[in-house]
C-alpha cells in the first residue's frame, strides 16, 4: 500500500474512475470525491472509437469492456430529407487493422459500472460519496480539498474530474459559465422490438438534416436501441436532464422524412439537454491542481468523444505521474502540455462537424453529400488516422 498522502480526484464519473485506476495502477494512493450520494452515470449509449480501447488496455479493464460493448459493422450517414444513404465507414478487419482496436457502443451505466468494479479492486483507492469538492487551497508540500460540508482533505494533488460544472475549474480559473450551444438534445432508449425492423441495423446511424439530426444503434446486447435527436433551436439557457414531453421533441423534426418520424415516434420517457462547450484553454494547471476532461475541455457529441478524451487525459496523467516519479509539478505540467492541443483540436472540429455535416441545409448539404460520398474506405481510414491513433 502506498504510504504518500493520497492523490485527490474530484468527480467520480467516467473520467473520474479511469484516472483513479491509473495511479493507482502505477502505485499512488487515490482518494475519489463523487458529490453524489451514490456512484453512477446519467445517460444512455456512448460510443468508443479505437482510441477508447487502447485506453482500456492501459487501464487493465479491456477485456471485460470488449465483452459488454457492442461491436458494430460501420458508421452510416443518411440525409434525413430523402431516407437515402450518403455514405458509411466500414469498421470490419481492415479498419481494426489500421487503428488496433474496434468501434463499438455501450451504455454509460454500464461502462461506468466496469470502471468502479475495477476501483474497487484496487486496495489503493478509497472512494467517497457526498463529498463534494467546493474549493482548494494549496501550498509547497500538499493540496486540501475543501468540502461542501466543510470537511477538509489533504492529498500530494487535486485532479478536477467534476465536469462541465466544475467547481475546481471555478476556483482555479474563474473563466465564467459554459458557452451555450443553442443546440437541443433528447435523449431515449427503446425496447428493440419498436424499432422499425428494416432500420435495425448493426450500426451507429446518423441522419443529418437542416438544423437536426438523428442518432441510433443497438445496446445492452440487442435489447434496446439508444435514440439521440438533437435540433438547433437556438435554445438559449443550460438545460440537464429535464423530462420533456414526446410532441415537443417531435415538433422540430417536422421537415425530416417520415421515416425518420417513425423512428422518433417510438421514443419514450424523453430527457433533454441544451448542449454546452467552452473554447479551448491551456491553463489547465496550478501547481497541484490540474483539470481533465469535461472540466478541462468539454466538447460537443458530434466526434462521440467526450468519453474517450477523458480516458485519454487519465492515462496521459497515470504515465507522467510515474514518467516523474511522483513529482507532482513537473508531472501535471507534463501531462497538459501533451493533451492540450489534440484535446483542443477535438473541440473545435466537433464545432465544425455540427455545422458542416450534421446540420447543413441547401446547397451546403449537397456539397457534404457530394465530397462524402466520394470517399473510398481507405480515404476514411486516412482522414480519421488522428482521430482513433492512440493515446
């Protein structure tokens, strides 16, 4: 067991744990401080290209998460007006071979649950709930992590794991609230059964429409289909997991193929969300304090990476740590300086992409279609290569 003051992460989300797993992987004491009463995960399906599962393979959960995800044949884009395909990525042998590794989907829950089972493997990891972190202080030798109940931790470092709304992120930079998207997203999950037979496809499908589009594929091994839809409504106020009735999430696809209404008709129990980002920072750092994922770069869905960025960001941050040897500084200064600019590149194509492939009406969609159906297998392979490279 180490015998150094534990290693702080506050957030006990996806990022949280993965980070948690890899210090103490490489022989830190982790402390995990979730606001929550309990450990879990809001959400449905996620997905997770080939960089995901190389971060699995660090981590030691790859098997396990191989064994619950779904492995999917391909992406497939399908213009929302006329029901008709535009294009597909093939994600069979020859893409396994480029990138090493699947593309597969998951439900959050479950992913999370292989992430804590994993902590809580490790006698090194202590995790805590109805512990939220509010604010720091920190000097030479340690960082205290401040409670909302006024309790007081002591760690060698702090690791802001809290999210969009991070409290840690607050404090060290004070940079304000997340940039509102004015995008809207309502999220569902139907039994297979309801979903149109000839649309059950193994496959995560994206119909792309003006200002709108849809999301589907299969989870939980073929017992239900996540529905994503989102519209540009120009929604103007952060929104979370708000109930929302089945006529208000249909009424901003009226434009779109019936087809398309037909799978958006079999969703029940919708949630929403107004989509939030930030633009890209590199003030990630403060001595012992450092940001990862959501807290450091949150992103919009439309790379289906925000998951994968945080795995990312916990390996990179294990393997400084032991790179130097627990010197904390010089590791976290490390550890930014090698996420931050493909973090920020993610950021600002996921921006691009909603714009340009996900959204576009008119003539602007006919020249997506156009340039994307021109694509050969090989040319995806090669435009994705730094996207799905690795760690």
């Amino acid at each position: 067991m180490p015998t150094d003051p534990p290693i702080l992460v506050a957030g006990g989300g996806i990022g949280g744990l993965a980070a948690a797993l890899g210090l103490a992987r490489q022989g830190f004491a982790v402390t995990v401080l979730e606001k929550a009463g309990a450990m879990g995960e809001v959400g449905a399906g996620i997905q997770l290209g080939p960089n995901a599962f190389h971060a699995f393979d660090w981590l030691g959960i790859g098997e396990t998460a191989r064994a619950m995800a779904i492995h999917i044949d391909r992406l497939r884009l399908m213009d929302a007006l006329t029901a008709e395909e535009i294009c597909h990525i093939d994600l069979g042998d020859a893409f396994r071979a480029r990138f090493g590794a699947p593309y597969a989907v998951i439900h959050r829950g479950d992913l999370h649950g292989v992430f804590l089972a994993a902590c809580r493997a490790q006698d090194s990891i202590t995790l805590r709930t109805a512990a939220e972190v509010v604010g720091y202080d920190q000097d030479g030798r340690g960082v205290t992590a401040i409670l909302a109940d006024g309790e007081r931790l002591r760690g060698r470092a702090l690791i802001g794991a809290d999210g969009l709304w991070s409290r840690v992120r607050r404090q060290l930079l004070g940079d304000g609230a997340p940039r509102v998207s004015g995008h809207t997203t309502y999220r569902s999950v139907i039994p297979t059964e309801q979903m149109p037979e000839a649309l059950r496809w193994n496959a995560a499908t994206l119909w792309a429409g003006p200002k709108c589009h849809i999301v589907h594929y299969p989870l939980q091994g073929w017992k239900a289909f996540n529905l994503v839809v989102t519209c540009h409504n120009d929604a103007p106020e952060p929104v979370a997991g708000r109930p929302v009735p089945a006529a208000e999430v249909i009424a901003g696809f009226d434009h779109v193929h019936e087809l398309g209404k037909t799978i958006i008709r079999q969703g029940r129990d919708w949630k929403l969300w107004v989509l939030c980002d930030r633009d890209p920072i590199e003030g990630w750092v403060e001595d012992r304090v450092a940001l990862l994922g959501d807290a450091a770069h949150p992103t919009l869905q439309y790379l289906a990476q925000g998951a994968c960025m945080a795995m990312e960001d916990a390996v990179c941050l294990a393997r400084m740590m032991a790179t130097h040897q627990g010197q904390v500084a010089p590791a976290l200064v490390a550890y930014r300086d090698a996420r931050v600019l493909r973090t920020a590149r993610v950021q600002l194509q996921s921006r691009a992409v909603g714009d340009h492939i996900y959204h576009p009406a008119g003539a602007q969609a006919a020249l997506r279609n156009s340039i994307m159906a021109a694509k050969s297998q090989a040319e995806w392979r090669d435009a994705l290569a730094w996207l799905y490279g690795g760690a």
